[in-house]
C-alpha cells in the first residue's frame, strides 16, 4: 500500500478564514511579504532505505554532504520577486550547552521579533 501524506494541521475553516482576511487585507500581490523560518542539519529529508538486489550494497548521489557541525536554521524573506537577501540571515545551533554566544541557538518568539525589528 502507498500511504499519502497530508498536513496535520489542515482546518477548511481556518483556510477559509485566512483566504477571505488576504482578499481584504493584500490589494496587490506585491504588496506581500513572506517570512519563514528553515533549519537544515545532517540528518534532515535524508532518504535512509532504497531498493537494491539482495547482497548488493546500494549507493546514491548525495546532493549535500556535511562537512562537521554545520547545524543552522534560516530566517528568510521574500516577496513575489524572490528572496530578499538583505533580510535572510542564519542562526547557527549552540555549540555546547554551556555556549553564551547571542548569535547562536534557536529559532523562537523572540530572536523572530527582534529579527523583524531589524
């Protein structure tokens, strides 16, 4: 059986909601701006099984290769012409529990807040 996927947090009604605020609120599509939050670490979307003949090791490209810790998140924005590089910035995880580095650590309310002051 092959299992479909779908949102957990899928609701008609709040779809709806924010559909009908959009229409009321964003008079052109320009006028958007869309801020997303992204982490990438070495074990994130990597395909860990595929299909190969028995006894036969199976090998596959691999489109990033980690290099030591490279563990981030990205503060990103972006309107209907793409990124928009000068507010796009990485957040580098914590190197040890005990690092006191402002710049590093993760993403929540606050750092999203303060990025969006700046």
């Amino acid at each position: 059986k092959v299992a479909r996927a779908f949102s957990a947090q899928r609701n008609k009604d709040n779809r709806n909601d924010y559909k009908a605020a959009r229409k009321v609120a964003l008079k052109r599509a320009n006028m958007a701006c869309i801020i997303d939050e992204s982490a990438r670490h070495w074990n994130m979307a990597r395909r860990k099984r595929m299909w190969g003949r028995r006894g036969v090791q199976t090998y596959r490209r691999a489109r990033y290769i980690s290099h030591g810790n490279d563990r981030f998140a990205l503060l990103a924005a972006g309107d209907v012409n793409g990124f928009i590089k000068e507010a796009c910035g990485l957040v580098w995880h914590k190197t040890s529990a005990n690092d006191t580095d402002p710049t590093r650590g993760t993403i929540d309310g606050e750092r999203v807040e303060l990025w969006v002051e700046e």
